[in-house]
C-alpha cells in the first residue's frame, strides 16, 4: 500500500521543503521508493536542496496539460535510485492547475512508488488546496514558536475539515539551551497545543543550511550531524519502526560538562 503525505505547516519558512528533502532521502535509503511532489509552485525549492535543479526539464503543469509523460517529468536522484522529484513549475500561469489534477497526479505516483511526499506552500489559499487534494496523510510542521504553533493548529483543523485524519507532526529548529531557560516552548508545551502524534524533533543545526547551499540532504553528509540523524529518525517512525527520541538534552548537558571540565583544565 502506497502512502501519500502531504507535508504542510501554515505558517512559512518552518521547515517543511527541509523536511520533505531529508525525508525523502532517508526513505529511500532504507529501501522505499519515494517520489517527492514540489506543489510550492512558483517558487520551486525543492529540487534546489537536492541539487536537482539542473535536471529539471519538464514540471507537473506538463505533465497535466498532457505536454509530456509523467516518466519525462520525473527526475530520478543521481546518488539515490530509490528518490525521485516531480518538480514545481516556475513560471507561467499558476491557475492552469486545480485540486482535481493534482489528485489525479498523485494517485498516479502511488501506483509505482511506496511514497508520495508532497511539499506543500505556506498559507491556506488554493495552493494549500491543491497540494492536500490526493493527500490520505499529513505531516504538520511548525517550529516551537506560539504564531507557528498557531497557524499548525488552524492547519490541523482544515485538514481533518477535509478528510485527512491521518496527521503526525515534526516540531523543527529546537533549541535545547533555550528550552531550559524558559525562553522557548519545549516539546511538552508544543503537544499540549497540538493534540497530533508526534512523529520527529529536529535539532536547530547550522549543517541545515550548508546542506542546502551544496544542494545535499543531511542525511547524506559524510559524518551526518544531529539534524541529520533526527531526520533518520523521524522516517524510521514515519514507515512504521519504534524508534526512541533523541535526547537533546543529555546531549547538551554532556556538552557542557566537557566545556566544563575543559575549562577547568581537566579534559578527563
Ligand atoms: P518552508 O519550506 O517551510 O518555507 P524551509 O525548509 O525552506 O521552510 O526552511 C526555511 C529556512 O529555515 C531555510 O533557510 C532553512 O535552511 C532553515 N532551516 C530549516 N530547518 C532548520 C534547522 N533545523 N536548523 C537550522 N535552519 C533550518
Ligand atoms: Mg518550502
């Protein structure tokens, strides 16, 4: 049975294209055929993080204006056969596509991939429609932030209002350090907002933007940092595996001890 996601938050700039690449990539690595769907038309970001972008020939609006075969579009992953990436058109007249042919497109991809992973834009207008219309799930993500937690509860509430029950969510950017002081919404705080199963807490890692300057997903990096490993994580429990959450914390603390100790001149 294939599963088709769609990948949203409301709010803008929390994660989501970040999500879906590195998602995408761990998916395939453990085996899955994932196909990834950039429904952010317009602004096509997706195939930038995967360093896809100069393969990008034909885009979703041709294949539904019949311009092109579905295969034509779909750009398979140099480094990972199992991942391949239905890009966003750029540039003419976003109207030319509505909630039915993308509907149509995605039942499609499920037939020859396990996953369809779908990036969806921010805000709630037709893009939103179009990218949730063939969606049976959803991965909501916002980061611990009251105006993102907000807009992800609003979100929560459109989808179930449109048949998608099926909702999980990563809670992205975490800072740890800050949680501690009070100073942002930990985890705890964020699910008592959100009644949705928690499926993925992603560090704040300043590898995430190196990664999508070189156009490579962090779990390919040759020692793959936090971000990178609770991204792993996470599509191991996306696929169905109990897998136990990092602990941020024991991590910081370890660090600060080392800090501590070396500080005292006693690297022991
Ligand atoms: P969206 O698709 O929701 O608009 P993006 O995935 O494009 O969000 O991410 C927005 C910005 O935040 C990007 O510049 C990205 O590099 C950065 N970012 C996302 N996740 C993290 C993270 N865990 N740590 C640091 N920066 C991040
Ligand atoms: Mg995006």
């Amino acid at each position: 049975m294939s599963r088709i996601i769609v990948v949203t938050s409301g709010k803008g700039g929390v994660g989501k294209t970040t999500s879906t690449a590195n998602l995408g990539m761990a998916l395939a690595r453990i085996g899955r055929k994932v196909v990834l769907v950039d429904a952010d038309f317009g602004l096509r970001n997706l195939d930038l993080l995967l360093g896809l972008e100069n393969r990008v020939v034909y885009t979703a609006l041709e294949v539904i204006a019949r311009e092109c075969k579905l295969d034509q579009a779909l750009v398979k992953d140099k480094r990972q056969p199992n991942l391949s990436l239905l890009a966003a058109p750029q540039t003419r007249n976003k109207t030319a596509i509505n909630a039915n042919h993308m509907k149509a497109l995605v039942e499609v991809l499920s037939r020859y991939f396990d996953y369809v992973l779908i990036d969806c834009p921010a805000g709630i207008e037709t893009g939103f429609q179009n990218a949730i219309a063939g969606a049976k799930e959803a991965i909501i993500v916002t980061t611990p932030e009251i105006s993102a937690v907000r807009d992800a509860d609003r979100v929560i509430g459109l989808l179930e209002a449109n048949r998608i029950k099926d909702i999980k969510l990563i809670i992205n950017r975490l800072r740890p350090t800050m949680v501690k002081t009070n100073d942002m919404m930990s985890v705890e705080d964020v699910l008592e907002v959100l009644s949705v199963k928690l499926v993925g807490v992603i560090p704040e890692d300043e590898q995430v933007i190196v990664s999508t300057n070189k156009g490579e997903p962090l779990v390919l990096a040759e020692k793959v940092p936090l971000a990178g490993l609770a991204y792993e994580n996470t599509a191991q429990r996306l696929d169905g595996q109990a897998v136990d959450f990092i602990d941020f914390n024991a991590i910081d603390d370890s660090f600060i001890s080392r800090l501590k100790r070396w500080l005292s001149g006693n690297s022991k």
